[in-house]
C-alpha cells in the first residue's frame, strides 16, 4: 500500500522548494551557468530518502529506499539529456519554443521508459 506522512509530504515540499528558491538566487547573483550547478541539486531525491523513514521500518524501508535509488538514477540521466536539449534548442528555436520541446521530450522518453521498466 502506498502511504505518505504529513510530515514527508512538508519535508519534500520545504527542501524542493528551497532548492529553487537556492538555485535562482545564486544565479541571478553569480551567474547563470554556477546556478545551474545548483539547480541540478537532487533535492527531491535527498527529501524522499529521508521522509522513507518517516513512512516505512524495517526490511520495506531497505526495499523501497532501494527502488527509489535505481529509479533516480534512470531519472537524472534523462534529466541530463533534457538538459542538453534545452541548450540546443532553445539556441536554435528560441527559449520559449526551445523549452516547451524539451520538457515534452522529456515527459515522453520518461513516460516511455517508466512504461518499459515497470510492464517488464
């Protein structure tokens, strides 16, 4: 069954949220590229690996914490080639339009993969 406490749901959303709110402040102060460094920051991850144990014991939390690690770092490499797209066509297409193909890009190879993954 999946359960999320209260108190996990307040963890992610504070640490999410303040690792943008991190990220756009160093990258309007440093710069864009030294806030991108920051922007990679894997905030959800950190906060969903700690609330585990607010949400899970024993052998399941081993578990899970597991099959959340795997699922991460499938995660952060489609990220990655999100990433490179965005610079690609944001260059050639402009921002707005170069933005928009990226995250769809990155919505389907993400969808396509959790598909692949989890009806195997």
């Amino acid at each position: 069954m999946f359960h999320l406490s209260i108190e996990g749901l307040l963890l992610r959303f504070f640490l999410g949220g303040g690792a943008v709110v991190a990220a756009s402040i160093i990258a309007k102060r440093v710069g864009g590229s030294f806030g991108g460094i920051f922007a990679a920051f894997p905030a959800v991850f950190v906060a969903a690996m700690l609330t585990m144990r607010l949400d899970y014991g024993g052998s399941d939390l081993i578990r899970r914490s597991i099959d959340l690690s795997k699922g991460a770092m499938v995660g952060m490499g489609i990220n990655m080639l999100c990433a490179v797209a965005v610079g690609a066509l944001c260059a050639r297409k402009g921002w707005k339009k170069g933005l928009s193909l990226s995250v769809c890009g990155w919505l389907i190879v993400s969808l396509s993969i959790s598909y692949v993954l989890f009806n195997t």
